[in-house]
C-alpha cells in the first residue's frame, strides 16, 4: 500500500534562529498585552572544590525588586547528609523545591539500604524538576557534596541545564566572583587558603550587585562526611565611626547630628493624590497619522517696510504725504 506523502503535515526543522515567537509577541502587545519584567536573581552563589572535599558560599540579602526584604536570608540548604546547595532566585521556590527533593532522597536513602547516597542522583533528581516545569521554577543551584565516588560539584540551572565543574558561581554577582576565582582558584587548595578565596570571591560579587550583601553564609563538606556551617559579616552597618574620622570631619558630623536632632515636626499637610484609572486591555489609543508633504499648506511670508520721512515728503501749500510702504 502505497501512502500519499503530501497528504500529511511534515513540519521540517530548520537550523538558525526561529523569529515566530517574536510576531506572536508583537500581536500579543497590540492587543494591550503587557510582557512580564525581566528576571534578575538577586543572589552570589559560589562553588569551588579544596583538597579535602567541597565548599559553597552565598550571601545572604534577600530582595524583592529595589526592597531590602530581610539581611539574614538563608540560601544554603540541605538535601542528604553529605549533599548541600545554594540557590538563587525566587525563595519560595527555593523553599518548596528544596524540601521536595530532600524527601525524595531520603526515600531514596532507605531504599538504598541506608548507604551514602550519590551526588549525582541529587543532580539528577534537581534537573528533571526544574525540565519538567519547563522554566517555570524561577531558582538556579550551586549542587555539591561527597560519596564514594569522589568530590563533586554541580551548578544546575532554572531550565533543566547542568554542568559539571571545579568551581562555577551563579546568580547577579556571578560575575565578580568568577573574576576572584578564575583568577586565585587552583587545583589542591587548602582548607584555609580555599575559605578565604570562598569569603573574597563572594565579597566581590556584593561590591559589585546592589541585590547582594550584608554577609557570607559557608558550607564546608569534606571527604570524611564531616559538614561545617559558619557566616561571616562582611558589611557592617552603615554607621560612620567617629573615632577613626580626622578632628575635622568628626566635627562635622557631630554638628550633623546635633542640627538633625533639633529638627521637630510643626505641621503636617497631607494631600491626597487622585487616583489613576487605568486604560482598559481591550482599548487601546489611537494612532495619529502621519503628515504628508503633500498636504502641508504653504504659507507667503509677508513683511512691512517703512523708511523714515525727510523734508520732501512735506510740502508747504498742501496737506502732508501719506508714507510710502513697500510689500515684498
């Protein structure tokens, strides 16, 4: 039996960038669709392997666009005994999906005849979460930890993706702390010279993302199982310290103080703003349409000259002249 082929609908995959959402998208926004802001993780998480097993580091500001929600926001969490993350994103996300895979490995633990569970199954079960959302998980992790098998240190991202790494950084101040760690990293680190790359590394993410700060949040997994939880401050408050000013400087922000601490409230006025309706979906405004050249009106420029009167204008018999005036 012979099947006619142009009878079906063969959709042929072609190479190169595919624009189809784009005119999709531009129809969307005529129709008043308003697109969704862009996403910004507002974290640094750091990576990186040492000599005797893995460690992670993240700050710990936890932000909401351009608000300061909490400065003690934990982003390290744990999965397995030797199997800890750190993330960055959405933290309800974060929360949910974190207690999620920590019940399935510890379902996966006890199936296992409660042996040490694998890195890579914690990876794995991580990756096919976010894939089968489709991206819809708003968090990307920093995935380490120890087994039989070795050191290991994933970074898995919010679509599905994953790499393999000795050291990788994620989040808005990746890029300063990959700078520190491409630059100082190296294979054998000790303990102590590998903390403080972690604290420098993401220090300089801070300095350089307005959405992370306050401190460092580190988790150290060695190869003897053995886990270290610590947190250094690396921001203070922003307090000037008198002390250390010079005497002139120091004066100055005394007479600050005293001279806003004189400073009372006499009268209040509150004026309320009208509220703003907003332009329905479905309407959208007119578009005004554009001049032609063609119907331009052409306007004749016309000015006045008048010159001043001499003697010959008067005549002594008659009446005076009328003035002379030119048109052009």
């Amino acid at each position: 039996m012979i099947s006619n082929i142009n009878s079906f609908n063969i959709r042929h995959c072609y190479g190169g960038f595919n624009y189809e959402n784009y005119l999709r998208n531009a129809e969307l926004m005529q129709t008043g669709f308003h697109p969704p802001l862009p996403f910004n993780s507002g974290t640094t998480v750091v990576g990186l392997h040492f000599n005797k097993g893995v460690m992670i580091g993240t700050d710990t500001r936890a932000t909401r666009r351009n608000i300061v929600s909490s400065a003690e926001s934990p982003k390290i969490r744990r999965l397995h005994n030797n199997i800890y993350c750190g993330g960055s994103g959405y933290a309800s996300d974060l929360d949910n999906l974190t207690q999620l895979l920590e019940k399935q490995l510890e379902l996966h633990y006890k199936t296992i005849n409660q042996r040490h569970v694998p890195v890579v199954c914690a990876k794995q079960l991580t990756k096919e979460a976010l894939m089968q959302h489709l991206g819809r998980i708003m968090v990307s992790f920093v995935l380490g930890g120890v087994d039989r098998s070795g050191v290991h240190l994933y970074s898995v991202h919010f679509d599905g993706t994953s790499e393999k790494c000795l050291y990788n950084s994620v989040g808005s101040g990746q890029f300063g702390a990959m700078g520190i760690l491409e630059d100082r990293w190296q294979l054998g680190l000790e303990e102590d010279d590998a903390r403080e790359l972690m604290v420098d590394a993401v220090t300089a993410g801070i300095n350089n993302d307005l959405a992370s700060g306050t401190g460092v949040d580190l988790c150290i997994i060695r190869t003897d199982y053995t886990v270290e939880l610590c947190s250094e401050v690396v921001h203070g408050p922003l307090r000037t310290d008198r002390d250390k000013l010079p005497d002139k400087e120091r004066s100055m922000v005394l007479i600050r103080e005293n001279v806003l601490r004189c400073i009372e409230i006499t009268e209040e006025n509150v004026i309320p703003l009208k509220p703003v309706t907003p332009m329905p979906a479905t309407e959208t405004p007119s578009p005004k349409p554009p001049i032609r050249r063609d119907e331009v009106r052409r306007t004749v420029a016309t000015m006045r000259l008048q010159r001043k009167r001499s003697a010959e204008d008067f005549d002594d018999e008659g009446p005076p002249k009328k003035r002379r005036s030119l048109s052009i």
